[in-house]
C-alpha cells in the first residue's frame, strides 16, 4: 500500500525556501542583537520553561543512575584497586606537605592582611539540568536571580572550577563547564606561573593554550586560576596536566588537562556571588 | 485540522523528551536528537510541505533550549525535513527497511550539516575529530532510536490509516 501524497511538490519547493530565508535571518539577527533583543528574550523565556522539566528528569532518573553508578563501581579490577591504593598513600604524603604549606600560607596572609581577598560570598545550588544536546557542556542550576545569581558568575565543585554562569532566571541559572568549546577560562602552571588560557573544545578535550615553548611542562603539574580578567578569582582549582608537547610549526605547546572536578556527574555545587563579573561570555551570549 | 493536531503533540512530546529525558539517556558524549527524529517520522509521513514546517518549528526550539547559536538546527531540520519529505511518496506502509534506511541517512546528514555551520560560524571544531567523536556516534545512537520511535509515531500520526509499518520486521 503506498500512502497518498497529501501535497503539490512545487507549493512544498516555495514552503523550504521562505522558511530557509527566515532561518538565515534569524541566525543574523541572533549574532547581531544584543544579550536584550528579543531571540535572546525568547531563549530566556524557553530555558524558565524548560527548567522545571529538567528538574523533574533529574529527579526521575535519579535512582536508576545511582543503581547505574553502584553497578559500575562493582566492575573494579584488582589493578584498579592496586593503583587505587597507591594513589591513596601518595595523597596522604602530599596532604601532609600541603599541610605545611597551608600553615606557611596563613601566617603570609596574616602578615600582609591578604584575609581581605577572601571576601568572596557564595551560594549553594543543585545541579537540576544536563547538556540537552551533544554539541554544548552547559548545565542548569536551581539558583536564579532571587538568590543573587547574575550572568558571569564563576561556578566551582568540591573539587575544584567547573565554570561559568551565562543565563540566569528568577529560579535557575545556566552554567557554561570548562569543557564546552565556548569556555576560556584565564589560568596558570602553579609550579612555575606560566600562564595561559584553559579552553574546552567540540570533543570535550581541555587545554591549556598560549603557554610558550620554553616553559617546562610536564604531567601532573597542578592548573590554577590566573585572575587575569578578573573573571574567575585567583587560586581557584582548574585540574591537572596529562600530556604537553610541542609540534615544530606551533608557537605555543600542546597542553592536554584532566578538569579537578567530575564535571558531569556532580549534583552539587556552588556560585560566587561575590565577585563582580564582566561580561565576558562569548558564543554570542 | 485532525492532522495538524497529532502533528503538534508529536513536536512538544519531543520537545519535552529533548530537555527532561534526553540527558539522561546519553551515552559518553552523545545526547540522542528526539526532535530530529520526529521531523524525520513526520516529514516521512506527511510529505516535504509538513516536514520542512515541523523542521522549522523543531529547529527553533532545539536552538532554544540550549545556548550555541539560534539558527543552525533551524535551518538543518527545516532542510531535512524538505529532503526526508521528498522520499514520501516511496514509503510503502508495510515496509521498514527503507524508512530506516531514510531515517538513518537523513541523521547522518543532519549531524554532519550541523557540524559543519557550527565549523563556517568558527563554534566548531577540527573536522574529522568532530566526525567521529559527535556526527557518527550520534547518527547511530539516533538510528538506534529511532528502531523504537518510528513505528509509533508514524502510527500514531497516521491513525486514520491502516499503517502497519514494522509487522513485517520478524
């Protein structure tokens, strides 16, 4: 049985080509409009909307993915476990120098009444949304505009920067991770202080770009926020080198980083409220 | 009129699994496209009229929901669903070897087309990487899925007829 056709081909023809113009100059205006005009108002609109539907997917799937994850986690293998172990006993060697450096820290700031920086004011969120598509690492937080939330607020984990406020409404705030392409984070080497800049990328690989030839990278070495831009505080915790190279023909090592914080699968997380962010968001936001 | 409507449902019913479900289902990096492949099923079923219409629609509201540019899921289903339209006319109803084939073609292309304005808009990245890491995983994932959601939706939205696409699968 073949199913009727319901339509004139030619009508069809002028239908795609008036609503291909349309697109066009929807996505002209989109780059061209302010963060105020009215595609960006409707997109505003859409994620208030969309917020209590990924709240509700949150919570729905919640105990499948904990069933999931506890699943997972049965599947250590003993080499796992071993370097789990070894893991273990090089952190608490590093604790314990940390710990003394911590000490060192303090009397510093005490000294030079560095106590001042640590003004920041943050408030507590739950991560209430995922990515909706492949192509972007942004997550939806329940903590809006009511809670002091604005657009350009840094975003950190227990474990370290996950990212970036880029759209806030009166209950819920999107965040743009580290991860996504459209992030640049400004950060440095903690070991030596070259700095340079933390970008994401389509695949999901972090780097750490414009970090000169000369400068000695290896794994391991600890990335940390720059302050340069005054976007993100100085010292906040971005993650780790994996790999660095360099290729004759780049002016700038190739610096792979594992982000400190499971950008993904956390459930908590909190905003600093009290820096003053720039409008620096990119991506046409 | 009593087309349009089951038309409509089937756009906010995939609007609604894109921003609550659809995040969960992913799989590494892959987040399945539901409002793809439902101005595919439409376009397949309704012709390249409805399906560039429901594309549009779709487009916009996949481009809403997340925070890339607005504009090019808009102007990759509105085309998809011209082309996936086209091939109406050849969908036997009892068949689904050539709706799948359909399906699995028209996500590939969307998924590449897409990339690839994301790549002239300097929001992309390098090709190939991009290739294998997002296009190919998410044709197949979406063809996967669409195993399940085809057949329904094409029922649902052609209740009028006696659609029995997929009886024939065993």
């Amino acid at each position: 049985m073949k199913l009727p056709h319901p339509e004139n081909p030619s009508n069809a023809l002028g239908v795609v080509i008036v609503l291909v113009v349309a697109s066009l100059v929807i996505t002209t205006v989109w780059y061209r409009e302010g963060d105020l005009g009215p595609i960006h108002k409707l997109r505003a609109g859409t994620h208030a909307v969309a917020a209590p539907l990924q709240a509700t997917g949150e919570f729905v799937t919640r105990p499948v993915r904990g069933v999931l994850a506890w699943a997972s986690d049965l599947g250590v293998s003993r080499s796992q476990l071993a370097a789990l172990k070894k893991q273990n006993t090089e952190l608490r060697s590093r604790v314990a120098s940390l710990e003394e450096a911590r000490q060192e820290n303090e009397r510093l700031r005490a000294l030079f009444g560095f106590v001042q920086t640590a003004k920041l004011e943050a408030v507590g969120a739950r991560v209430i949304g995922r990515p909706t598509n492949s192509w972007e690492r942004v997550i939806t937080i329940d903590r809006g505009s009511a809670d002091g939330v604005r657009v350009g607020m840094p975003v950190l984990a227990t474990e370290g920067l996950l990212g970036q406020t880029i759209s806030v409404t009166n209950h819920s705030a999107r965040v743009r991770l580290i991860t996504d392409a459209r992030s640049g984070v400004a950060a440095m080497i903690q070991s030596n202080r070259a700095e340079g800049v933390v970008k994401g990328s389509i695949e999901g690989q972090v780097t750490l770009a414009f970090v000169s030839r000369e400068t000695t990278v290896k794994a391991g070495d600890v990335i940390i926020t720059s302050g340069m831009g005054g976007v993100y505080p100085k010292g906040l915790l971005v993650g780790e080198v994996t790999a660095a190279s360099q290729t004759p023909s780049s002016l700038f090592q190739d610096i792979k980083i594992a982000p400190a914080a499971d950008l993904l699968g956390l459930e908590e997380v909190v905003v600093l409220t009290g820096t003053a962010p720039p409008t620096q968001i990119g991506g046409g936001e | 009129m009593n087309r349009i409507l089951p038309t409509i449902a089937a756009v906010l019913a995939g609007a609604v699994l894109q921003a609550g479900l659809a995040p969960y289902l992913s799989m590494g990096r892959v987040v399945p496209n539901f409002l793809l492949l439902v101005v595919v099923t439409i376009a397949l079923v309704e012709g390249p009229g409805p399906g560039a219409t429901v594309g549009f629609s779709a487009g916009l509201i996949f481009d809403l929901l997340g925070s890339g540019p607005v504009g090019p899921m808009l102007l990759v289903l509105t085309i998809t669903g011209f082309l996936t339209g086209l091939m109406h006319e050849n969908m036997f109803a009892e068949g689904w070897l050539l709706p799948l084939t359909v399906l699995a073609i028209a996500t590939l292309s969307a998924e590449v087309a897409y990339g690839l304005i994301l790549l002239l808009l300097g929001d992309g990245g390098p090709f190939w990487s991009t290739f294998f890491t997002k296009m190919l995983p998410g044709a197949v994932y979406n063809s996967a899925l669409a195993l399940l959601v085809y057949p329904w939706l094409a029922h649902f939205l052609r209740q009028e007829r006696s659609i029995t696409t997929f009886r024939r699968l065993g």
